[in-house]
C-alpha cells in the first residue's frame, strides 16, 4: 500500500492534536482582542459577581431538582403499572361471547376493527376484552357507571343493575304442553320405582362376602382375557354405522350407510330380513327394552334416525316403516328408548335433542343447550336422567322429571362421540376424539378417572348390562348351551348382579376394541381384526358376545374361548 493511502496512522493523531490547539489558539486571542476594546472605550471589566455565588449551594439545588424529577418519575410508572394491574383485574371479570360473530358485532358496536391482519377467533376475542376493560377504567375514572349498557358482557353481581342484554344469556325455561307434564309425571313415578329397587339390590350386594367377590371378578377377568374373533361377515356395501343385539341377545340389528337396516341372526350371522325406508345414512338404532320378549304387534319393535332428518318406527314383521316422526331440521345421528318404553329421545345435527310419544307419535320436547351439533345420547338405567354429548367436547345430564339441566360436564378437549352409564347409576362414560375415555361420577360432579383408551378418536363406548342375563359365571356346558334368561332385574341372580357394569367396552377409529375392567380402569383385552375404522359396539345382555361394525363393511362377534 502507497503511503498516499495511509491516512489513519500517527500522522492523522498529529494532525488532529495540531487542529485543537490551533482553535483554542484562535479562540484566546478572539477573547483578548474583544477585552482590549472595551478597555479602550473605558468600559470596565464585569465581574457578574461570580465570586459571590455559593458552589456547595448550587450543587445541593441540582442534586434536590434530580432527585424531584427522579422521584415523579418513579411514581409516574407506579401509577401506570397499578393502573395496567387494576385494568387485568377488571378483564377477568368481563364475561365476551366466545361466538365469533357475536364478538364482531360487539366490535363493530364500538366503532373498532372487526378483523386486524393474522388475527384468529382468540386473539379477537382477547382483543375485545381488552378494549371492554379500558372502557371500563375510563368510565370508573371519570364517575360514570360501568353498568350504563356499554358493556354488555361485563359480570355484574348486583342482579338490580344488569341489564337486559345481560339477563338474555341466562339460562331460560319455556312453558311445555299438558302431553309433556303427563310425561314427566310418568317418568318419575317409573324411575323412583326403579331407583328404590336398584338400591335395594345394591345394599344386598354389600351383604356378599368379600371373598365371593374377589372370587367371581377375577372368574370375569379371566373370562374377559379370552375374548377372540367368533364370527365375521359383510354386512353391507357401504360402512356399517350402528350395531345392536337385541334384548333376547338371540339376533343384531345393522344400520349402515346406505340407508339400510338389516337384522341378523347371531348364532349364524345370516341375514333375517333386510328394512328399507331411509334415503340417507342411517346413523341411530334403538330397540323398544320389551322387543323380542313379547312386546306385542301394537308396539313398534325399533327406531331408526338418518341423515334425511327422519325418525322411523318398524315392526320387525315388516321390512317397511310402521310409523315416522319429523320434526328434526339436519341429519339425526342417535335415537334411544327411555327404559319405560313409551318415549324415544333423538339427537340431531340441528343442535337440539328431542323426546317423543311413541304411541301419539307426537314431540314432546325440543331441547337446546350445546354450542354445536349433538352426536351422542343415553338415557340413565332408572329413566330419570338423561346425557348428551356433542362436538363441543361438553357432556350435560338432564333431569327428565323437571327439565333441568343438571351437570355441564367438561375435561375433554375435542368432540364426544360416545356416552354410556353405568348400571349403578351414577357413573357416566363419554369416549371423545382426543383419544380418552372419561368417567364421570354424578356423586361428586366431577371427573374420577381418565382413560388414555387409543391411539385415534373414540367412536363408541358401552358397559356390560346384566339385564335379563343368563349367568356370566357358570362353567359352559359341552354342548354350548346359551339359552337366555328373560327375567327382570329383581329375579336376577346374585351372582349375575355381581358382574353388572364391571366392564367397559370401546370402539376406535384404530380399528381395535378394547375391553377395560370397571374401578380399576385397566386394559383387559385387545381385540384387533376390523380393517381401519371401528365405528359401533355393543354386548349382548348375557354376556354371551361383544359386536362390533366397522368402516370396512363387516360386524363381528367376538366371545370366550368356551363357545
């Protein structure tokens, strides 16, 4: 490099040392020269009384004034964060609509963007608590009272000072028919009946011995550990929805997709008769709890409710609908038998549930109360409360006697698509698609168990019913005798009552069924043999087989190694 090019070096240090001595230089001598011309007008020099001045005074005056601006600002940011605390605090309080279209309403109302760029539901809603809670500061600042209609969703305790917006989000009852009164009427003499006997036969299980117990339940496990493939046969051309035993367990009745309804008989798997009536997929089934056993001609035998909106009522005689109940307005995905017989409840696409007269086949009820569709439905084993599970991931158990609803039961994190109760009447089950299975006990209103029951969402669950069951624990005679016993709960046998809701069956898109003991919640077996989906279950009252129906068109029975 050329010297040309070395401008940074010792001799630009010089150069800028020269430059600073050259302008103080400069300076001193504006300085003399302005001095030497006042003296010569005979301008004396000005003191300005510098030497007067106290320098320890000065710097006490500037120490105090930093300290007072150091001080003011210290308190400013106090005051700024109690104020951003006190706002937080007052956020929490104010209850949004967790509808998205209600919060842009309640946006566009206050003049302010019903959308910001990369803004989701969640951020929008944050974002309008936010603007509520400043709202809020401001009018407390200024005297004015929050409660004056601005803020809508803001929780007020004092009930004289909410107003109507406010009061149009509680909980609501409209005035029902005579039909309906009488109905209720009925199902509460019925389920107090039925609850009396079931606690009667509860504490005369407690009397059993505890060795008998152990003894019969391990007999179960067991019995439940050798589970295995008994039959398979293509039930359809398209997926099969639904599957059901009847309650003789002697044949299965498949709903599937193409809108048919077969019934089969299950010590062969051959089709019986094939009912046609539904243009769309079939997705609930529901025998009446005295089909097969002597129901009667004047009775329909079972229900169906499809994606056409429609409830039929058939006569396992005929291969036609007897009778059909409109009144859904989307797709019906579940249809049951209240215990008592006389009502059918529905859940539908529509987001209400429905409770009909069978005999008037008339609607009774029409019920709201989930945010979303409504997939699953199960009447308790006394009739007086019912469950419903929707694709909100919420579980809500009605009071059929009053109308109430009872429990909002919450911890699943995605949709319900399967809700059973348990025999002894007070411990719900809901499968959902986060893969777990829940099980609720209605003594403590909360949750006691979470099943991580799969590895895919949970399409159906179910308990083992020992209603007019033969005896689950008696050895199999050598020539496979399962004849049923069609006697009512009170005539059931003690041993029987014993193995009553002791296990738990469920159904996944992983196309497994897995078998699970009651109060302990442990995996007993795992049957595999569907091809992808396992969409429905169910076991047969005497314990006899579990079906299962599944995406690949197929049912199968699966049974004990005894059979």
């Amino acid at each position: 490099m050329s010297q040309r090019e070395q401008p940074r070096g010792d001799t630009y240090e010089q150069d800028v040392v020269a430059y600073a001595k050259r302008k103080r230089e400069e300076e001193e001598d504006e300085v003399r020269t302005e001095r030497e011309q006042r003296l010569a007008k005979g301008i004396p020099e000005s003191r300005s009384g510098v030497q007067d001045i106290d320098l320890d005074l000065i710097d006490e005056v500037l120490d105090d004034s930093e300290d007072r601006a150091l001080t003011d600002e210290a308190l400013e940011k106090r005051r700024r964060a109690m104020a951003e605390f006190e706002r937080k605090k007052l956020a929490r309080t104010i209850a949004t609509p967790t509808d998205d279209k209600l919060v842009k309403e309640q946006l566009r109302k206050l003049k302010h963007p019903i959308c910001l760029f990369g803004e989701d539901a969640g951020d929008r809603r944050n974002r309008l608590r936010y603007i509520l809670s400043k709202l809020a500061m401001e009018q407390r600042a200024s005297g004015v009272d929050t409660a004056d209609g601005q803020i809508e969703t803001m929780a007020i305790e004092d009930d004289d000072a909410m107003d109507e917006d406010e009061a149009q989000t509680e909980e609501f009852y409209t005035e029902g028919t005579n039909e309906l009164l009488q109905a209720r009427r009925d199902i509460a003499v019925f389920s107090l009946a039925k609850a009396r006997a079931r606690t009667e036969r509860q504490r005369e299980d407690c009397t059993v011995d505890l060795a008998d117990v152990r003894k019969r339940r391990q007999d179960l496990v067991k019995r439940l550990d050798s589970y295995s493939n008994y039959g398979s046969q293509v039930g359809d051309t398209r997926p099969i929805s639904r599957i059901l035993f009847s309650p003789d367990c002697q044949s299965l009745l498949t709903s599937s997709w193409s809108g048919a309804i077969k019934l089969w008989d299950v010590s062969h798997c051959r089709p019986i008769r094939t009912f046609c009536g539904h243009t769309d997929r079939v997705g609930g089934i529901s025998f009446h709890p005295k089909a097969t056993l002597g129901l009667g001609d004047e009775t329909a035998d079972f229900a169906s409710g499809a994606a056409d909106t429609l409830i039929h009522l058939w006569s396992l005689n005929k291969e036609r609908p007897i009778a059909k109940l409109q009144g859904h307005q989307s797709r019906v995905v579940h249809v049951q038998h209240h215990p008592n017989g006389a009502y059918l409840g529905s859940a539908s696409y529509d987001g209400s549930w429905r409770l009909w007269d069978i005999a008037s086949q008339k609607e009774l009820l029409l019920q709201e109360g989930h945010s979303r569709e409504i997939f699953a439905l199960r009447f308790q084993c006394d009739g007086a409360l019912v469950a419903t599970g929707g694709l909100d991931g919420i579980c809500r158990v009605w009071d059929m006697r009053s109308g109430r609803s009872l429990v909002t039961i919450e911890g699943h994190a995605k949709e319900i698509f399967g809700i059973d109760w348990s025999p002894n009447g007070y411990q719900v089950a809901t499968g959902s698609a986060d893969n777990t299975i829940r099980i609720f006990d209605m003594r403590k209103l909360g949750s006691i168990y979470q099943i991580p029951a799969h590895k895919s969402l949970i399409t159906d669950v179910r308990f083992f019913h020992a209603s007019h069951a033969a005896s689950l624990t008696a050895s199999a005679s050598g020539d496979g005798d399962r004849d049923m016993d069609t006697s009512d709960d009170s005539t059931m046998q003690r041993g029987d009552r014993l193995c009553d809701g002791q296990y738990l069956v469920s159904a996944s898109n992983d196309g497994l069924v897995n078998i699970w003991s009651a109060g302990d919640w442990k995996l007993q077996k795992s049957l595999a043999g569907h091809v992808g989906k396992v969409m429905s279950v169910d076991i047969a009252s005497n314990g006899s087989y579990i079906a299962s129906s599944g995406y690949d068109r197929t049912f199968k029975l699966w049974g004990p190694e005894e059979f």
